[in-house]
C-alpha cells in the first residue's frame, strides 16, 4: 500500500479538498492512504480556525483521509517557509510516507523542482538580502530574487499555492527526504478569494449565518451544524476580541515572541495600548515591510505566549486527531519506524520529555484560549485539550 501525505488547514472542509484527496489518490492508484498534517485550532494565515480542530478532522475523515495529525499551533504560526518545512518533518519522521501531494496553480511539478532548487542558491541569497535591506517583505525579496535567477519562470512565485508547493520541496530537499512530491493542478478560486471552493468563501457564508452545502461535501455540511447547534462555531477572533486584547496589555515586551523584530514589536506594543479592536491594532501595525498575514500571526503568538524557543527544532510529537481502520493500521506501521512520539491520548504526554510536555502545556493554553471564542458561553470550560481521545470512524 502507497502512503500520500498532505500539509492542509481544511478551515474548513470543502469540495476542493475532497477533490484533491481523490485526484491523488487516483493518480498512484485505489490503494493508497492518505494521511494529513493539519493546522490545530489556529491557522496559518493568523486567525482563529473557524471551527476547532476535532470536528475539522472528523470532516477530513468522512472525505478520503485515513489519518490526521496535528500540526501544533507555535509552527502553524509560522511563516510559509516555517509552516511547511515543520510539516514536512512531521510527515518525514512517521516513516511510513511515500509521497507528498499539494495544489499548484501551475501543476507542473518539475517547474516546481526548478524553481525551489534556483531559489536557495547563495545568488539567490545575496539579491534578497539586497532587497530586504531595503526594507521589503520576505516575499517580495524571494520574488526580486527569482525574477533575476528564473526570467519569464519567476511567475510561479507570484501564485500562493506554487509557493507553498516551493517550500514543501526546499523543505524536502534540506532534509534529503526520500518523499517523492507530486502537484495537482488546482482548479476553481485562488486560495483566498471568494469564487470557487475557495475557503475563504465557504468562511464568509458561515460567519454570515449561512452553511454553503453547495460548496462542502454533505458530511462536511453535518458536522458544521452539529458544531453551530452546540454553539461550538463558526468561530473568529473577533469573538474573542476583549482576551486577545487583554493579554497583549499584559505583556512587558514582545521581544521573545515567535516572529520578532524590532519594528514588528515595537509598533504592536505601542498601538495594543492605544487602539480599541484588533482590527485597528492590525491597520495601524501594518508596513510595507510587513504583510498583513505575518502581523496576524505575531499578534496571536503574543496572546498565547508562544515564544521562539518553541519552533527552533522540529514539531516533537505527532498527536493524533482522528482515523479510520486504514488509519490504524498506518499508525501500527507508524509505530515501529517513527522517529518521534505519537500521541494517540492525552494521557501519553506523561511519557514525553520535558520540551515536549511542555509544548503539549502550551497547545493545552492555546485550545483553552481557542474555546473563549465559541459562542455558547457553557461551552466556553477550561482543560479540553487534556479530555479530548481522537475520533476514529
């Protein structure tokens, strides 16, 4: 049996996905499994997920996954580089992955291949340093620099998917991995757009009351209303809003926190004290040098007390989120060759070392913050993380 891993947030579940899983699936054959590396209750874009990360998996599972693991939330709040190589090492360190499979919007992977070996060469390196000296933001001086090295090829960097896919392959490749990446071509809206199986799309309609079972598989569409109907979501950090102000009032500084640097934290402190919303502290922070996603990110790193610290060696254990029978017989595979922990119950963090019960402790604080935002209050109980066994259909 062939394994596919992917690298997904699902926030939430749609067609797109579903689509995805099944055009893998049928490009190395009926008898692979799927296993999925997903974002927690926070997202990398910098938000709350729109519904916690139990229910995003179960959905997973109803649509093609076999198994889903958690990314924990201190890498799912890094930057596109950061989120997928974290990733890629979880994906790698299980032992039973054979391929990795990702949209593109350029579908084509040995482009891909071209442009994530071009992209790390010490030419590379030299011009976007020039760049960000200049003040630019990551990505502009990533672009810059394949414009110079790749010609009319630097368009792949200017699609959010093709870069995503970069990563992962950069990723892969620094680690010499024997994971074989493969892209499927993505059709329907861009990533964050409103047309398509977007999931911004699908977002905009639950925030608005509405469940889009035009755009989400009808097990998809079940669960979003079980979760609505517990008053467990749609959730956003609006909903929030007062906590997420009052830890950043609470902090002495910014200068540990995941993502610093001297501008970024300079100027969250000052406007955390003097604007009224998150909303505002964002418009204010906001730079040229720093794009809207990575301000997100930083100031949720702030609320949860995420700290560098947390992200400078690789995620240390695979918590287990939700499988099927493929599923345990991949996790019984995944047993005897991982190198790192599963976690299939709260209960086996009492095995784990001291760094890894303590980002288990930090993902426990991170879910009891997460729930503040539900909108049922009795909902709202402190110690989840600890209670919650993974589904398993």
């Amino acid at each position: 049996m062939k394994t596919i891993g992917t690298i997904c947030e699902y926030n939430p579940f749609h067609l797109g996905h579903k689509g995805h899983i099944e055009r893998s699936r049928q490009a190395l054959g009926g008898n692979t499994a799927v296993i999925c590396v997903m974002s927690g209750n926070y997202v990398q874009r910098g938000d709350f997920a729109v519904f916690n990360k139990h229910a995003r998996a179960e959905m997973a599972i109803h649509n093609g996954a076999d198994l889903v693991i958690e990314l924990p939330t201190p890498y799912t709040l890094l930057s596109a580089e950061g989120f997928a190589s974290a990733g890629i090492h979880l994906l790698d360190m299980l032992g039973i992955c054979d391929y990795i499979s990702f949209g593109s919007e350029s579908g084509d992977i040995d482009k891909l291949n071209e442009a994530a070996k071009s992209i790390v060469t010490s030419d590379a390196n030299m011009i976007a340093k020039s760049w960000l000296d200049k003040g630019v933001s990551y990505a502009t001086a990533q672009q810059r620099a394949a414009d110079v090295l790749l010609g009319e090829k630097s368009y792949l960097f200017k699609s959010p998917n093709n870069v995503l896919g970069i990563e992962y392959i950069k990723a892969l490749n620094k680690i010499n991995s024997s994971i074989i990446p493969f892209t499927i071509s993505r059709t329907g809206g861009e990533h964050d757009s409103d047309v398509g199986y977007s999931a911004s799309a699908v977002r905009k309609q639950l925030l608005n009351g509405m469940i889009p079972e035009s755009l989400m598989p009808e097990s998809a569409c079940m669960i979003c209303n079980e979760e609505i109907t517990s008053g467990r979501g749609p959730v956003s950090i609006e909903n929030a809003e007062l906590a997420v102000l009052s830890r950043l009032r609470s902090l002495e500084g910014f200068s540990d926190i995941s993502g610093a640097s001297e501008g970024l934290e300079r100027r969250l402190k000052h406007y955390a004290s003097t604007e009224t919303s998150t909303a505002s502290i964002l418009t204010k922070v906001k730079t040229k040098r720093y794009t809207m996603s990575r301000i997100r990110r930083f100031l949720l790193c702030a609320a949860l007390g995420i700290k560098s610290e947390y992200t400078k060696s690789p995620p240390p254990y695979a918590r287990i989120l939700a499988l099927n029978e493929t599923g345990k017989e991949l996790l019984f595979e995944a047993r005897k060759k991982t190198r790192v922990p599963v976690l299939s119950k709260p209960a086996s963090v009492k095995r784990l070392c001291d760094f890894s019960k303590s980002m288990f402790e930090l993902e426990a604080t991170a879910t009891d913050f997460y729930v503040l935002a539900y909108p049922d209050a009795a909902e709202r109980k402190g110690g989840q993380e600890w209670r919650q066994s993974p589904y398993i259909n």
